[in-house]
C-alpha cells in the first residue's frame, strides 16, 4: 500500500505543528525529568507530541496513534501513525541541532511513509515507499559506494549495544573508511542523501524506526532486522540501514549472528 498524496500532506502538517512547539524551547535552559528508564525528557517532548495527537485526532479519527511519550490509541487500525517528538533529546537539551521528529505512518503494521524532520536547520526528509524521497521537497538518493573499505559508518553509540552486538560492531567497523558516533534519526537522513553508508544500531523501539525506515527505502537503500527481515511492528530494533546491496551483505554477514 502506498500513502496518498492527503497522507503525505498531513504528515507535513504534523511537522509544521511540532517545529512550531519545539523552536521556543531549543537552547532555553528548559527543565528535564528523567522516565523510568532514566532517558531524559522534556516539556518540549510532552507538547510536540500532544500538538501532533490532537490534529490526528481532529482531522483523522479513524487512524490510530502510537506516540513516544502518551503511548497508544485506536492502535489496531489498519493506519497508525507513529510519533516520536524529539528523538535525539540529549542532543537537544544540550543545544546541539542533531535531534529530529520522526513521524511514521504504518499500514497493517508495515511503514510506508516516514517524515524526520529537524526545526531549528528547516530540513525535512519525506520518504515515501514506492515513491521516492525528499530533503526540503527536492529528490534525493544514497551514495553508491559499493566498496566496504570506503563505507562512512554511523551508530549513536556503542554503549547502546549488547556485549555480543558491541564486538560484532567494533570488528565490522575496522573494515570501514571511518565511523561516526551520534545522531540518532539524523543518521538515517544522512544516509538517504549520501553522507553516511551504513548505520547499525539495536535496542531501538518502533518509534524510533517506523519513520526512518521509509526514508532510506524510499532513497533508495534498504533496512532490515540483523536477520535480513522487513522491519514491521514486531521488529525487535536491532537494525541496519546501508546505501548499496554490496554494504549491505557485509553488515548482514557480521551481526546476522549475534
């Protein structure tokens, strides 16, 4: 199923909505609580994604929603939107423009369309599955680096790694041109317009997916489970995300076993 061209206007909609809340708040000395997984969140985080719930809500009823912070509604129809405000918060409650919002849209649990949106540069990546992808409305496409020597790697950081998946990862990057640490959601972006080749990341939750998957299909590269399964709504969020089939396999043959 592709999203309709009313579905893609919306999810920009939702963008507008939330850069609006978050602007305000980036680099304001706002307050930070900490979730009882000790990850940290913030008033910015609360309104963006309530701002996004009520136009659902208001405009789209019958479609269901799965945010980050307020969990989930009407979540077992077939259209569900995925919402995670800031993703990235660290970045964001220290100042640094590496956060984004990941807007998802699935189809019987399946992402087709993701947004990830970052508001204070004004980037906005569209990635609709079947359809190509868009920074700022204007098609973009992965790299073609097929040689694994001249992979640019990205991951947020090794510490959010299994010790299994950790050693996997470490002894996959050395066969790398470099590897970058941070950026949650921005890498995803970086890679649907080139400047990364691979990410590999795990622990990842659907909000932290649904969005980004579409956009780097969408550009043309392929994410999957360490299994070489299609990411879905079961998806365990152990992932990789590469520019060319060739940087693919190598990333699949090494953590396919962890």
């Amino acid at each position: 199923m592709i999203a309709s061209p009313e579905q893609i206007a919306f999810a920009k909609k939702l963008a507008d909505a939330s850069a609006a809340v978050i602007r305000p708040y980036y680099r304001s000395g706002l307050a930070i609580d900490d979730k009882s997984d000790d990850s940290p969140v913030t008033q910015a985080d609360r309104e963006a994604e309530l701002a996004m719930r009520a136009l659902i809500n208001a405009e789209r009823p019958a479609d269901g929603i799965i945010g980050e912070e307020f969990g989930a509604e009407r979540d077992d129809a077939d259209w569900v939107w995925v919402l995670d405000p800031v993703d990235g918060t660290k970045a964001f409650i220290t100042g640094r423009p590496l956060f984004v919002t990941l807007i998802g849209l699935l189809y019987k649990g399946v992402p087709v369309l993701g947004v990830i949106n970052q508001p204070i540069a004004n980037e906005r990546w569209v990635g609709v599955v079947g359809q190509g992808c868009t920074l700022n409305d204007a098609p973009v496409s992965i790299s073609q680096i097929s040689d694994f020597a001249r992979a640019r790697i990205g991951t947020t950081g090794p510490q959010y790694f299994s010790e299994a998946g950790r050693s996997a990862f470490m002894q996959l990057q050395q066969g790398g041109r470099f590897t970058v640490y941070g950026g949650d959601g921005y890498q995803y972006a970086l890679v649907a317009t080139g400047g990364l080749d691979l990410v590999i990341e795990e622990g990842l939750k659907l909000h932290d997916f649904a969005a980004v998957a579409p956009v780097v299909i969408a550009a043309g590269g392929i994410m999957t489970d360490w299994q070489g399964a299609a990411l879905t709504r079961q998806s365990a969020g152990r992932v990789i995300a590469a520019a060319t089939s060739q940087v693919y396999q190598a990333a699949l043959n090494a953590m396919s076993a962890v």
